[in-house]
C-alpha cells in the first residue's frame, strides 16, 4: 500500500495512538535515571526523526495538567512530534514505569498506571483524534492502546480505524500483547480480532502472537499470523529475518547483526517506526522491513527506550 503517491505535495500525515508514561531506568533502592517511553510514542518519536519533511507525525493520548505533564509535551514537540490530539485532564497524572535489565539486556518492568490520564482519552463526547480524523492518512495503535481503554473507547478505535480504512487510509495495528492489561486471554483475542479486521497493515511479533492464542510454537505463531484476514503483513522474530507479504507471498528480510545487546527496549517500536516510515514513502514491504532492522539493531546497543539522536544520525533525515 503506497501513501506518498496521493499526497506527492504536502507531507504524508500519522496519528499514533496510545500512552506514554514517565521511565525509570535502574536498579529498585539504587540510582536511578528517569525519562519517558511508551510502545507507540517510541514509534512517533522514531518515526518522527527518520521521516523528515515528508512525514508529520501526530501523537493522541490524555495527559494532566501538572508540571510532568508539561514536560512530556516539551519533549515530544522537541522531537518534532505534533501535540495538537493530546488531551489534558486536570487533576490527571502520567503513568510511571520502572524498567530493571538482566545481564543479556532482557527487561522487567514494574508499573504504576492504573489511574494514568491516558486511559481517559475517550471519556469525551469527541476527541480531537476522532475530529481530525479525515485529515490524516494513516493511523497507527497497538494492542496496548486498546488494552489500557474502558470498553467503551475500545468501541470507538475500532469505528475509527473502520473509518479510515474504508476511504483509503492506511490503518496499522501492532500486537503489542501484555496479558497483565487485560481481564482474561478470551478478552484480549476478541479485541484483537477486530482489531485486525479493521486494519489494512498489521505488525506481528511472533513471540506475542505465540502467547495471545497459547500455540506451541514460534511456526504455529508465524503459520497464524500469516493467515490474518490483513492486506499487508510483517512478522518480526527476534534475530531470525522478519517476514514480509499477504496473498501475493512471502519475503524474508534479515535482521543486523550486532557486537552486543545492552537493551531490548523498543526494539519493536522502533522497527514498526522504520516499516511504516518508510511504507508511507513509497518503498517496497522487504525494502521497508530492512530499514525498520536496521533502525531496531541500533535501537538494542544502548539504553533506554529512545537512544540519543547523535548515535543515529545517519539514519535519520533532514
């Protein structure tokens, strides 16, 4: 699916849907730095740098009226990432997480998010994600976005991205799944259902869609994933080539080697930036995939969910 082509005179413009939350890097009674992360604003802010003057990307969540609130939006406006969907709820806080890494780089995270603004966006008769809708032409969320919403925000992110699709715009769902979010398995699999029926692109990680529907394997995932009800698909299996394709076939793409990996953290986010930053340019799905592995190879040899902009330079553009 090629965006750019119908847009050649003005940038191509996302909305990213989701929560961003205050970030805690360390180790629990020792020091201890803090920053800021979420699934989809890693993708915003990733996609914001390396998409240029072509690409304006938007960011919809809820926030409060507090001084931290005020600072997540200086940064993601420093980042280049338009503030215009976000919502503030006063006397609302941010959602905290605490990130604490293995000798391997493999994380735990430890949350406090429960009463965070984000999961408000949708108490409102109309958002501003909902109004401006026909301005943008692509959506992108994940299965965190729905799972931190009441039933009745879910109901409404489902009509949008129908909504979208059905007059051409690009509608991307990543599997993101984190059981904890969500009351029961049986839950999450409906969600997600119609999730993916909605969609016109859907970004898979193989392990998650392995644990959503209890297969046994990381084939029996792929063979699954393969054959949601989706036009265009990309599969990531950790090192292994991620996957590319629909009905007309199948591509693999190789991942990028790397000396070491200091830190997993948004490692998917950060391919999903590079995939569909590079979709909304015209490229091809396996030319695509390759720049989302290599902006993830990056990604996993530093620390913290969003690496300084002086280690990737050369990825991004001006």
């Amino acid at each position: 699916m090629t965006i750019s082509s119908s847009v050649a005179h003005r940038p191509v413009s996302i909305a990213a849907l989701g929560e961003c939350m205050l970030e805690l890097q360390g180790t629990a009674f020792g020091q201890l730095r803090q920053t800021f992360g979420g699934d989809t604003l890693n993708t915003a802010v990733y996609l914001a740098r390396c998409g240029g003057s072509h690409l304006r990307v938007h960011y919809a969540t809820a926030l409060g009226d507090d001084s931290l609130s005020a600072g997540l939006l200086e940064r993601w406006e420093a980042e280049g990432v338009q503030t215009g969907l976000v919502q503030r709820l006063p006397g609302r806080l941010p959602g905290l997480y605490l990130i604490e890494l293995d000798a391997g780089g493999e994380r735990r995270f430890h949350y406090w998010r429960g009463q965070a603004a984000a999961r408000s966006y949708f108490d409102t008769a109309a958002t501003a994600l909902e109004e401006q809708a026909d301005a943008l032409d692509a959506l992108y969320l994940s299965g965190i976005s729905l799972a931190i919403l009441p039933e009745a925000g879910r109901e409404r992110v489902i009509a949008l991205m129908a909504r979208m699709r059905a007059r051409g715009a690009l509608v991307a769902f990543d599997n993101n799944f984190r059981p904890r979010l969500w009351d029961s398995v049986a839950d999450a699999r409906y969600w997600y259902q119609r999730a993916f029926a909605a969609s016109t692109l859907a970004l898979i990680t193989a392990d998650d869609h392995q644990a959503l529907h209890g297969l046994p394997d990381l084939d029996a995932a792929v063979a699954a994933a393969q054959a949601l009800p989706v036009a265009e698909i990309a599969i990531k299996r950790g090192a292994l080539p991620a996957l590319v394709g629909g009905e007309d076939g199948w591509q693999a793409v190789a991942t990028e080697a790397v000396p070491r990996v200091v830190d997993t953290t948004a490692a998917g986010d950060s391919f999903a930036a590079g995939y569909l930053g590079q979709r909304l340019n015209g490229r091809a799905p396996a030319e695509a995939a390759a720049f989302g592995n290599r902006l993830a190879a990056r990604v996993i040899q530093h620390h913290g969910a969003l690496i300084p902009r002086e280690v990737m330079q050369d990825l991004m553009k001006d």
